[in-house]
C-alpha cells in the first residue's frame, strides 16, 4: 500500500517510518468509515491502551525507586487518561488526518477529545505492530516528553482542591466559565475563569479546557491562601 502525501506528512511529524503502511492507515480511520474492505482503528486503539499503560507504568517505576503504589498510581493515571492522549495527538496534529464519516466530520470529529484520544492510541499500536515494543516506547517516551516527569504527585487536582477550599468555608463549589477560544481548530487556546460564589475569581489560559480550568484554579487557590 501507497501512503498518500498527508499521511507521509503526518509520518515524519510522527518520527516512524512504517514498513507496513496499512497499519497507519488502519489506525487513523475511525469506526464512522469503516466497511468491508477498509478496519477501523478500534481493535488498534485496545492493543495501543495496553502498550500505553505497560511503558508509563515502567517509567515511574523507573524514575522513582522508592515510590509507593499509592503515589505511583495518581501520576499513571494523569498520563494515561484520554485528556492527556488527546493533548499529545494535537501535538502532532493528527485530527488533520483522521479518516471520519460524513457525520462525524460535520459534528467537529477531528477535534473530539475522545477521538483523538482513541486515534493515538491506535497510533501506538500501529508503530508496535510493525516495529515492535522498542520502537513503541521510544515513540511514546518522545511524544509524551517532560510530561512524565512533570507529572503531579499529588492524587489531589487544583479543582479538586479549591472546591474543598470552598466547602470548608460553606461556600458553593466553583463554576468555571470560558471567556474566550483562539487559534486554529487543530490547535486551541482556551481561557478560562475560576470563580467562586463570594466574588473572586482568577483566569488562566493553556491549549485545552481541562489544563486551562486546572491553572484557573490553582491561581485562585494561591491568592485565597495568600490572603488567607
């Protein structure tokens, strides 16, 4: 099988060159353009959740000996979760190349959190089948970058936190309202306000809603402790 030019494209910003080029196009084709003669990527999105899993969980044991199951298990979790899949999917802009149905292009599908999540991860065991486990926690390690260093260890979250903080103080959980979106459909900027019923409120601004409320909410909490 012959790549097209978008998908060669998309491999070079994927760093793997594959030897079986079906299985990239497997990968990248959802289940709303699946027939009889053309898999969908489902079946790869399984095997991919599983090579996902086995190379994080061996990195944070890796990176910290003498970690507990207990704090090893919050961190997994923060780098394994479909937010976290579909922010590394738009890292390498791979809703520009997803293979969708009529109604799940009109429907937004290339940016669907889920299907770039589901699209990764397909991705992943695409790059294991045809090269092996090597290569898959290679592309996996790259891709996910700092994040596996970087990753919380507290099982807390800031939202989680500040909505604590909130409780305490008999007050409302905090509401979090988008103020604005820019940039590209492939590559978002979402800013977010924090806002508790009393009145004080903190924005932040990051490429997905999820990271934008969590900075949104950390900011907030740091004043109200400050002040505090």
């Amino acid at each position: 099988m012959k790549l097209s030019a978008e998908l060669r494209s998309f491999q070079d910003r994927l760093g793997h060159s594959f030897s079986k080029p079906d299985l990239l196009a497997q990968a990248v084709t959802h289940a709303s353009m699946s027939s009889a003669n053309r898999d969908d990527n489902q079946r790869l999105e399984f095997l991919g959740d599983r090579v996902l899993g086995l190379v994080m969980a061996e990195a944070l044991l890796a990176l910290d000996t003498g970690a507990t199951e207990g704090q090893l298990a919050p961190r997994f979790n923060a780098l394994v979760r479909k937010e976290t899949c579909a922010d590394v999917a738009r890292q390498i802009d791979l809703g520009a190349v997803l293979r969708l149905g009529r109604s799940e292009m009109l429907s937004g599908g290339r940016r669907k959190q889920a299907l770039l999540g589901d699209g990764i991860e397909a991705v992943i065991a695409a790059v294991f089948l045809d090269a092996g486990f090597d290569a898959a926690r290679n592309l996996i390690l790259r891709l996910w970058g700092p994040r596996v260093h970087e990753v919380e260890e507290d099982a807390r979250d800031a939202k989680t936190a500040l909505q604590e903080w909130a409780q305490a103080r008999g007050l409302k959980p905090p509401s979090y309202v988008e103020i604005s979106r820019s940039g590209p459909d492939h590559a978002p900027v979402f800013t977010i306000a924090a806002q508790l019923e009393n009145g004080e409120s903190q924005e932040a601004t990051a490429g997905s809603k999820r990271q934008a409320e969590q900075a949104a909410a950390s900011t907030l909490l740091a004043e109200l402790e400050k002040s505090t």
